[in-house]
C-alpha cells in the first residue's frame, strides 16, 4: 500500500477528524467507595471530557495528586487498572484524577494533542483538564497543590507534555510515556510525520516552542521520559527530542549528568543545580509501544498486562511514583472533601475488549514498520 495510503489508514484509526454527530450519553453506572467516581461539574470542559477521581481510604500528610492519561482505543478505568495506579494510589495515599475522551471528540479515543484548539493555555482538553485538577484541589483541601503530577501513554503521553509544557506552574513533574515533543505538530499530517519517522529540531528551538506557549519563565516541571528501542508506532527518536526540550528549559546540557542502569534498563539522569534529578530518560531494551509493566513473578503487581501494557520486567508505574516523590508514606488520613460539593460515587464505562485492542496493534506496527 503507498505511504500516503497508509498514512489515511492510521489516521482513521487514531480517529484524526471529528465525527460530526454527537453520540446519546454514555451511563455511568454506580460504582463501590474507593473506586473511580465521576466529576460531574468542574468549570465549563470546553473540550468536552469525561473526568473520574480516586481517592484512596486514607491520604497520607501533604497528599498528591496524579493526572493519570489513558492512550488511544483506551478508557480512563481500563488504563488505570493496567497501569495499576489506583493500587499505587491505595497503598502510598495519594489520589488520582482520570480524563477521559469521548468519541465525538476523537473516534478512536485519542486526546487530540496536534489540534491548536485543544493544546493552547485555556483552550479545549487541555483546559478540561486544568479545570478539573482545580476543582478537585478546591473540594480537598487536604490535597497539597505543590504536589500535582501528571502522566500518560501514547496520545494521553503527548498531551501529558502539552500540560506540562502549558500550565507549568501547575504541575511539579510528569511523566511522557511513548510521547513526542509539545509542538510538533499542528494538524494530522504532521502529527503522523512526528509519530514515524519524528521530528528533530534544536534544543532551543523545541525550548523556545515552551517559552511561548505561558508567561511562565520556571521553575519548570521536572520530567521522566519513557520510552521503547523497539517502539515502531511512536519512534525512539522523539524521546530524544523531548529530553532536548526539557534540557533546554532547565538550561542543562544535552549530556547527561550520569547514566545507569534501572530494573535492568538503561537510565539517563540530568541533575540540576541542587543536585537533585530533574530529567531522567529510560529507554526500555526490546519493548514495542506501550507502558512497561513486571507482572510475570511479582508477588503483588501493580498493573495487569494487556495490549499497549507490556509486561518487560519493569515497573513504570512505581518508578514514576517514585520519581513524583509519592511514596513516603508518613501515617495517611481519612480524606475530607470541603463543603458538599464532592463528586457523586459513579463510575465510567468498561474498557474495550482485548480483540480491538489487538487490531489496532496490529494496523499501527503495520503502518509504521511499511512507512520506514
């Protein structure tokens, strides 16, 4: 099939074009305590999203709060339960809010990190999002706002660095996974062009792209970037061009400050002036797209393996938990939402099944491995 073919099979698939009808409201069936609920009024969502909120039975002392972003043909309690953040959640007591898409946004469930109108500062999702990490913040005091983190795979990896990149004085850290630098695309062509081959452009230009997008001048966020050596659907070279973006931020050098080696994995680590790691980059030998998991022997794992939750050996999840600083558990406590205007116990749809997931799979790596 030609490139240009190949490229409009992916495209649908990632569900690049809006549909132009809206869809009936999907129910949110009443879920137990403890588990996601629905936020049902968080500002105006002009971007048109579905968010969930879990807090664990007991938050610990200075408590922090995750916004965790699911990838493509993926849902919000599918990719947390992968993922195993709410497990996390749980055991270290800090709470986590989950975006959702919604198919009249993006078809196949993508957060459209390439449009200009839902990456810009107060526009669209990305808007969505930071009205509902302020509401949640409001209704739980006991959340403190120094401590607002935000991660995802994928598409929800890209927007992660859309946030980052616009609200950083929100967000203390994130964590891209499979993602590509904030601003390399501006439409579905070029958003297919910087999945497979990517885009490379000066640090400082990637920098600059930042700089404009805030008033902001730092300090900035600090950032994890994960990524696969065998990724074919996002290319290993655009974890590069986001360690330059962020380097460039920090006004640190392209050369690492030290390298090892993490669960086995090659880790790059930038330390800023404190001496404290503020960028670090682990490139997962052999693993295709996805978020890395170690399930196989693990007395209690955090995730479950799936489709884009690959099980390599190593633990994404904990290690970015780590990396946020949310695992000194210090005696939690019972949150206490303010007022009554707490989220009412709902609970968002179930995740799509394995076969879609595995059709998808296979379609990206096909176009990806064809396109090279």
């Amino acid at each position: 099939m030609p490139l240009r073919g190949l490229q409009a099979l992916t495209a649908r698939l990632f569900g690049l074009r809006r549909q132009k009808s809206k869809p009936a409201a999907a129910a949110h069936p009443v879920m137990p305590a403890g588990r996601l609920v629905a936020i049902r009024d968080f500002g105006t969502n002009p971007g048109r999203l579905r968010m969930y909120l879990h807090l664990p039975g007991r938050l610990s002392p200075q408590a922090g709060l995750v916004v965790v972003l699911h990838g493509c043909i993926q849902t919000a309690a599918g990719y947390d339960r992968g993922a195993g953040w709410a497990t996390l959640a749980d055991r270290y007591g800090f709470a986590l809010l989950l975006p959702e898409q919604t198919r009249f946004n993006n078809p196949r469930l993508c957060f459209n990190w390439f449009r200009p109108g839902d990456t810009g500062r107060d526009r669209g999702e990305a808007a969505s999002i930071r009205q509902a990490v302020a509401r949640v913040l409001i209704d739980y005091p006991a959340l403190d706002r120094r401590r607002v983190f935000v991660t995802g795979l994928s598409a929800g990896g890209a927007m992660t660095n859309v946030m980052l990149a616009i609200y950083p004085e929100v967000f203390a850290a994130g964590a891209i996974i499979a993602g590509v630098p904030f601003g390399c695309a501006n439409g579905v062509q070029q958003a297919l062009e910087a999945m497979n081959p990517g885009r490379t452009r000066p640090a400082r230009a990637w920098g600059d792209l930042v700089r404009a997008a805030s008033r902001c001048r730092g300090p900035w966020p600090r950032v994890s970037v994960w990524h696969g050596d065998a990724d074919t659907v996002v290319t290993p070279v655009n974890a590069g061009e986001i360690v330059k973006q962020w380097t460039d931020l920090h006004g640190l050098p392209e050369t690492p400050s030290e390298a090892d080696r993490l669960d086995g994995q090659p880790r790059r680590l930038w330390r800023g002036a404190g001496g404290g790691v503020v960028i670090e980059q682990i490139m997962v030998e052999g693993m295709a797209h996805g978020t890395p998991l170690a399930i196989a022997g693990v007395a209690e794992p955090h995730g479950v393996a799936g489709p884009f939750l690959l099980d390599v050996g190593i633990d994404s999840s904990l290690h970015i938990a780590r990396f946020f600083g949310l695992l000194e558990s210090r005696g939690p406590r019972r949150p206490e939402p303010a007022g009554q205007t707490s989220p009412r116990p709902s609970g968002p749809r179930p995740a799509l099944g394995g076969g879609m997931f595995g059709a998808a799979s296979r379609l990206l790596r096909s176009f990806a491995q064809r396109s090279t």
